[in-house]
C-alpha cells in the first residue's frame, strides 16, 4: 500500500511521489560534508570495478545469489535482516536475489546507494524496482556504474536528534527497489544519528522517505508491518528529505495518514520539530515546523527549505 506525500514541496523542489516524503540531517561531520558528491556517469554495464568485502557468490539453492558484504565493512553497506532469505539484500525478508535480476542494498545512516539500473526511466513502471547491482546468470555481480562507490554520501545536512529516554528507528524506503521501509537509521536515547538526504543527481530526482517507528523501537521494526501495531509503514511519523535542483534541500514531517486510519491516535506519540542548527532554513509561515500533541504546525504536514549551508535537525520530544 503506498502513501502519498501529504506535505507539498515547494516549485523547484525534489519531486514528490508515493513513498517521498521530505526529511532530516546529519549534524556537521564536516570532513564527510565536505566530499565531493558523485555526479551521473556512463551507463555502461560491466563486472566489479572493486569487488566489495567479501567476493560475488556462486548461485546456491533455488537459484540465490550470495550477499558479498558482511558487516563493518569499508563500503559501508549495511546487511538487512542477514539471518532470513534475503540473506543481507535490501529486500523483504522472504525475497531473495536471484540470477537475473537486480538486488538492492542498504547503506550506512547518512550515505546512499549510488548503484541502479540504468535504464531505469519510470517512477513507477519498469525498471523502478531496479535498484543495487545486477546478478548474471552464474551469480556473478555487475555494478552498473563503475566509476561510483557503492555507497555514496549524501548531504550530511540533517540528522534526528533524541530526546526521549528510548531509542527510535526511522526507516527509508528502498527505492529504486520494492519500496519497503527496511533501511534503519537509529537514534539512540539523548543521542542524534545522520539522516540519508539524497542530492538531486539521485535517480530521477526522487528524495528519501522515512517511516519513524515509536519510541523504543530499533532496525529490527524497520520492516513493512501491519494494521495491528504501529510499526514500518504504520509507525507514526513520516520525514521526507532530499535536494531539489535549485541546490536547497527540503525536509519534512507529517503524521503518517496509515497510523491514523487505522485507529491509533497521534497523541499518543511523541512529539517532532524540526529546529535550525546553523545557516540558512525556512520556516512555513508561524515560523515554525512542528508536530506536536496530535495537531502540526501546518495541516497535514510542513515542509522546511534549507539553503546550501542550511543545518537542521528532528527533534524528538
């Protein structure tokens, strides 16, 4: 099931979509901010430039190919679910990679997936699952753009910060991929953790879209769930973030439409806004952008511009 992005961008910004919402950052880690972000190279296909930690799996049972990376690798590409079919793959725990087809990946909070299937020129028709590197027929890996890293940093201008006394997961969609929320990015109690805000090279142009789970939830609620508890694509919140192509970046938070219809009140969630921590961010009109006690500052959600040296946070409280 896919929810629209409630929260409308501003003209000029990253293009909204089902499962693109608008939100977070990464506080300054300066040397990170500072690397040079990958452009758009030649869509030739070919084997590894770099094979990733650990070498491309033979094709195993029922025709699955092995998950290459294992984790705290120099990638930085972070293994879903690693114990269950998809064996490490940014896929639903009961998919699997298979020869001939494409197998997405996660990354590390902060950093994206810089791999996809060039010919990939549909939002939502084919190619949009596409996502990560192909697998040939024998098992064999191909990563679609050579030049790039597997992961790549994105802009390093927007995190989550914590305040609640339990940790909370927020959970990207993965996209290009079957746009589950499996992708985790966990803040600690009284801690802060970076936000993947994607820049406007991404595929498409599309940004990144966060379900927020409770507090005291972890990675392992990062998983599509159901109407019986407000976990993944019924947890409360919504974030949206990425870069438009006039260079600003647009973040927000609404409360996720799913999470009400099915009863659960908003009240009973913690609250969010977003604060500005240096440079240039715009406020909605009020001067502010919160979600707080069940109502937002803006009906159905508000949207923050943060101009190129723009630094922002969620705040959770």
């Amino acid at each position: 099931m896919r929810v629209f992005a409630a929260v409308l961008l501003a003209a000029g910004a990253v293009r909204a979509r089902p499962l693109d919402l608008v939100g977070i950052i990464s506080a300054p880690l300066e040397a990170l901010s500072k690397l040079p972000l990958p452009g758009l190279g030649p869509t030739e296909t070919g084997p590894y430039s770099t094979e990733p930690t650990g070498s491309p799996g033979p094709v195993g049972p029922g025709g699955a190919v092995r998950f290459p990376w294992s984790a705290g690798n120099a990638d930085r590409v972070v293994p879903i679910t690693p114990g269950a079919k998809n064996a490490g793959w940014a896929m639903s725990p009961d998919q699997q990679c298979t020869a001939g087809s494409w197998c997405p990946y996660a990354c590390e909070p902060g950093y994206y997936a810089a791999q996809w299937d060039p010919q990939a020129l549909v939002y939502n028709g084919k190619g949009s699952m596409n996502g990560g590197l192909f697998a040939e027929a024998d098992g064999r890996l191909t990563k679609p753009f050579p030049e790039r890293p597997y992961c790549a940093p994105g802009m390093f201008n927007a995190r989550i910060r914590n305040t609640l006394g339990q940790p909370v997961s927020a959970c990207q969609t993965v996209y290009p991929g079957n746009e589950a929320m499996l992708i985790p990015s966990v803040a600690a109690p009284g801690g802060s953790v970076p936000l993947n805000v994607v820049p406007s090279s991404y595929w498409l142009g599309t940004s990144a879209q966060y379900y927020v789970n409770m507090a005291g939830s972890g990675s392992e609620q990062c998983v599509w769930g159901n109407p019986g508890k407000p976990t993944g694509n019924w947890g409360p919140f919504i974030f949206g973030a990425g870069q438009g192509k006039d260079g600003n970046t647009y973040i927000s938070v609404q409360y996720n439409p799913l999470y009400l219809e099915v009863g659960f009140k908003a009240q009973d969630a913690y609250n969010v806004r977003i604060e500005c921590d240096s440079g240039h961010c715009n406020f909605p009109a009020g001067g502010e952008c919160k979600c707080e006690k069940g109502k937002c500052s803006v009906d159905n959600g508000c949207t923050v511009t943060l101009g190129p040296n723009g630094q922002a946070s969620f705040v959770i409280y």
